[in-house]
C-alpha cells in the first residue's frame, strides 16, 4: 500500500551475524533515526565492517556513502590501514572522501599519509598534503616541507597551502625561500601567501607573550 513506512530492518540480528553490507544496504530504506542506529551498528562492527564500508564510498546514495564515511572515520585506528590501502589503489572518486576521512581520523593515520607523500601517483601526494594541512597537527610540518621540493606543481602547491593552514613558524624559511624560488608562479604565489599567514601567527605569539 502506498505511503506504508518501510519495517525495521533486524538490525541487532545483522550485527550478531556480522551482516555489515545488509546493514548499510537498509540505510536506503530507513528513516533518519534507524539509520542512526545503522551508523552506531556499523562502528559497533569495528574493523569487521571496514571492507563494506570502503566498498560503500563509491554508492550513488548520498545516504549510503555519507553512513559510510561517518562509520569509518568513528571507527577510527583499526581503520587507517585498510583505508591507506584503498586511498593508494582507488581512483580520483573515491580519493578524496579517504583523504577526508583520514584527515577526519587524525593523529592516528599521520604517519600513513606522510608515507603516501612519496607515492609514485601525484594525486595520491597531493591529496595526502591536503590531509595532513586539515589534520592540524604540529608533527605534519616537517612532512609538508620535504613536499615543498616535490617535482608536481599540484603537490608542492598544496604543500604549501598546508603549510600556511598549520601557520606553523617552523616552515617560514623554506616557504620565504619556495616564494621567492619555485619554477611555477602559482607556487610561488601560494608560498608568499602562507608565508604572511606564518609570519602573522608568529607575531600574534611573540605578542601574547
């Protein structure tokens, strides 16, 4: 009958029978507090949801894939390797929604996505960079810096935008010298604008000192 509500998926027999792809295929299904439920079952799964999860980023549902990020970025740790994994295989549809979810994610995945700056995929270095500028964590900067010297125009950009985000002083000697150097005048001007960013959160410190 038309207008009927959907039923209840069984959600808590899902999760005692492991059933993590059945539980994010009854998002399509349910209204926004079953589906909350459905997210909090997913993070319940931990790790053992991850494959369907990583698989359910690529969903035209906005609703399955947005479940999908949310689960993994709460589930956190036991999910950085296998999301590593599939940022470095996947193509550029899904790379981005993994950076963001390991940006999400935060100190745990740091190491990882420092490691896919040397990547032989520009993308993969780019959006890495991307990552570590929105993890806002000090231990990224010297990371971003090695990148200031990658031979993508896209990554060493990036690297730079990351770098004037931390507004860290610890990268205002090789982004003076990015400024005033680099091959490209994107680059050049990205590196002048971190730059001034830098040096403005320097002086906010030496003030409140």
């Amino acid at each position: 009958m038309a207008g009927r509500r959907a039923r209840r998926p069984d959600i808590r027999g899902m999760v005692q029978r492991g059933e993590a792809r059945e539980l994010i295929e009854a998002v399509r299904r349910s209204d926004r507090g079953t589906v909350c439920d459905i997210l909090d079952a997913l993070v319940g799964l931990g790790d053992a949801a991850v494959p369907a999860l990583l698989g359910a980023l690529r969903d035209e549902d906005h609703r399955v894939h947005a479940v999908a990020s949310i689960a993994l970025g709460k589930i956190g740790k036991p999910a950085v390797l296998p999301l590593v994994r599939a940022f470095r295989e996947e193509d550029g549809v899904v790379r981005p929604k993994i950076a963001s979810i390991l940006a999400d994610i935060g100190d745990p995945a740091l190491e990882e996505m420092a490691a896919a700056l040397r990547d032989h995929d520009e993308e993969v270095r780019a959006l890495s960079a991307l990552a570590l500028g929105e993890m806002r964590n000090p231990r990224a900067i010297d990371h971003l810096i090695v990148a200031l010297g990658d031979e993508s125009v896209k990554v060493r950009a990036q690297a730079a935008i990351s770098l004037g985000e931390l507004g860290a002083p610890a990268g205002e000697e090789a982004l003076a010298r990015v400024a005033e150097t680099d091959e490209s005048p994107a680059v050049r001007q990205l590196a002048g604008n971190a730059l001034i960013r830098v040096r403005r959160v320097k002086e906010d410190l030496a003030a409140s000192r």
